[in-house]
C-alpha cells in the first residue's frame, strides 16, 4: 500500500509541476534518442547494403585488371599489368560455360563523363557509357522498368540501340514516353529501347541510375583506337560450389592472361557481396562506438535529472516538513521522490525510443538509400 501510495503522490506532484516535468523528461528523451537513433540508423544502412547485394547472390564475383599496377611502394614501382583484352575476356566465357556450366557476363568501361542530347535537351557531362552483352542485365541484379533487353541480333550486327538508367528520363524526356526515341552522345544516334528500373546505391549517389549500356561491339567501336579493359562477372550454377568454381575461375584466367606460378596475378577477383561483408564488420564496431556516445549521453541526462530532483528537493522543504510531521519517515520520503523520478524517466524513455527510431530510419534512408522500417531490438 505504502508503495502504490507513493506513486499515486508522485504522479500528483508531476502533474502540479508539469512544466519541469516536461523539461526533465526531455533531457531523458535526447539521452535515449541519440543512443536509439545511432543504432537504428547503423541498422538501417546495414539493411540497404544488405538489399543492393542480395540479387548479385554470394556465388556471383567479378574479373577486374589489376588497379594497383604502376603504383609506387616501398620506394619501387609495381609491376604494371597489360589490360584484359576482348580476346581474353571472350576466350574466359566460352572456357568457364563449356567447362563449368556458369553463367558469364562481359562489359567494358566505354566513357564515363559524357553529355547524352534529345532534342533540345540535354543531360549533365556525367553519364557513363557501359558495353556489355545481353547477360549482364541478369548477373548485376539490373531491372528494365519498361523495354527490352539487348538481342543477340543487336550484339552481332553493332545495333546502335542503347539502354537508359533511370536518372535520364527526367533531364531528356519529361513525362514523355521514351522507349524508340534517337538520343545523340559521342557523336552517334541511338534508338531507346529500355529504361532501367530505380536502383541507386550506397551513400545517396545513384551512379547506378545515371549511365547508358550498349551492345558490346557498339561499345567497342565507340572507342574507336582507344584501347579498352573489360570486366569478367561470373556465376557458378549453385550456391554450394561457389568458392570452388571461384578459384577454378582463378586457375583459368591465370593460365590465359599467361601468369606463371610464383608471381602475382596480373586480375583482381572480387566476390558481389564482398562489400556487403565488409560494411557488416565495419558497422560492428560503428555500433560499439555508438553505443558508447548513447552510454556517455545518458549519463549526463542521468546527472542533469539528479540535478533537477535535488533542485525539486530543496523547493519541497515545507512540503517535507508538513509529511514528517504527520508521521512520514525519511524511508517513504525517499520513496516518494524516487517515484517522480521513475515516472519522469520512464516517460522520457518511451519519448526518446520513439524519436530515436524514428530519427534513425530517416538517417538511414537519407544515407544508405533503404526504405524498410527498421526496429533495434
């Protein structure tokens, strides 16, 4: 009884005092909603890079040339590694299907700053033009929003056909439909035959939604005497084989690109989910860091609430003295003022769970591009 009448006073001095009791809940609320935001946000970011991997599958990897060639370490100059030929990339294809009944892709980096037209609009000088086959919609997880996919027919006779990402149609078209308009960029027409479904990517660029794909044999002729390096992305047929097929894939570009045993491989292999991977390791320890600034902040809401209760103590004086005075010991005193203080933080509480998650997810689809709800349990 003692105890429930404790809390039934406190409540009553609460609602007597609701000015301070809103400002003190409030600091309990900001303590709560920067430790539940980090978490919810570092959650929510997970999430998107999670779902921007989850169609690529963990049997997925990619054949690169080696970036670090030429680069300086230790006072000497690395190797430098000839660029992965249409030859080579062609034969690894034709070599991985025959032999491991994977699925294989073949793009190139055609031109990465160019200004797409359409009638008298035009786009920014920050397109990327990408020549690939028609499997590479499929491998990299790609979606046609309206259109169709390149032919067998398109790569064979250099059709100067092209596929837009998502970015595009605003800048060119407007609310008009641009399936089998002419675009002009690097000096060339070419009919739309698909626009690529939204995608963006991690960190709020959407470099995914601003680039052209076209046939490979366009691609190549677009480069003209430009000599061009072209990405292998390969699939094992399942799942369970998919480190074993990878270094077979390994074995078979090194015996082509001709890399003797013994010296460093001349490509990169890298798994489609590699980064997924990493983020998760990375936003381990984000979320120790976080936790601990959350730990930190309560601490001074904590110190403030204190503050705030002794205040109110030195305030109800004459309260305390009329209590003692009808037989109130300083144990059901002590309980009195600990029940304010369990209320007033229990409603900061419940406050700053709501903000911090909503806080969070805003955060997270601000930065990572997601947009599931997402609860910190």
């Amino acid at each position: 009884m003692i105890i429930r009448e404790n809390i039934q006073e406190g409540i009553r001095s609460i609602k007597a005092n609701s000015l301070r009791t809103v400002l003190t809940a409030l600091i309990i609320a900001i303590g709560i909603t920067s430790l539940v935001g980090i978490l919810t946000a570092i959650d929510g970011i997970q999430g998107a890079v999670n779902d921007s991997f989850a169609d690529l599958g963990a049997h997925t990897f990619n054949i690169v040339n080696n970036y670090e060639q030429g680069r300086i370490v230790g006072g000497r100059r690395r190797m430098r590694f000839p660029e992965i030929s249409y030859r080579q990339a062609s034969l690894f294809g034709e070599r991985f299907r025959a032999d491991y009944r994977g699925v294989v892709s073949l793009s190139t980096s055609v031109a990465g700053a160019v200004q797409a037209k359409y009638a008298s609009e035009k786009t920014n000088p920050n397109i990327q033009v990408i020549g690939c086959d028609e499997g590479y919609l499929t491998i990299k997880g790609l979606r046609l929003a309206a259109g169709r996919n390149f032919s067998k027919a398109d790569q064979e006779n250099s059709q100067n056909v092209a596929i837009l990402g998502e970015a595009l149609l605003t800048q060119l078209f407007g609310n008009e439909n641009p399936l089998n308009k002419i675009i002009t960029f690097m000096g060339r027409q070419f009919t739309v035959i698909g626009i690529l479904g939204k995608k963006g990517s991690f960190g709020g660029s959407n470099d995914s939604d601003r680039l052209i794909l076209v046939p490979l044999e366009t691609g190549r002729a677009l480069a003209a005497n430009r000599s061009l390096t072209y990405s292998i992305t390969a699939s094992a047929p399942n799942a369970r084989d998919g480190e074993y097929i990878m270094e077979e894939a390994r074995g078979l570009m090194r015996k082509i690109r001709n890399d003797h045993l013994g010296r460093p491989a001349s490509f990169r292999i890298e798994r489609a989910d590699a980064l997924a991977q990493n983020f998760e390791e990375i936003s381990g320890y984000l979320r120790i860091g976080g936790f601990g600034i959350g730990i930190v902040t309560l601490l001074g809401a904590s110190i403030a609430l204190m503050n705030i209760m002794m205040v109110s103590v030195t305030e109800r004086t004459r309260e305390i003295g009329i209590r003692k005075s009808l037989g109130a010991t300083r144990r059901v005193i002590r309980m009195q003022f600990l029940s304010e203080a369990i209320v007033i933080c229990l409603l900061g509480g419940l406050g700053g769970l709501v903000l911090g998650i909503t806080v969070g997810n805003v955060i997270s689809i601000f930065i990572g591009g997601g947009s599931t709800f997402v609860v910190p349990w």
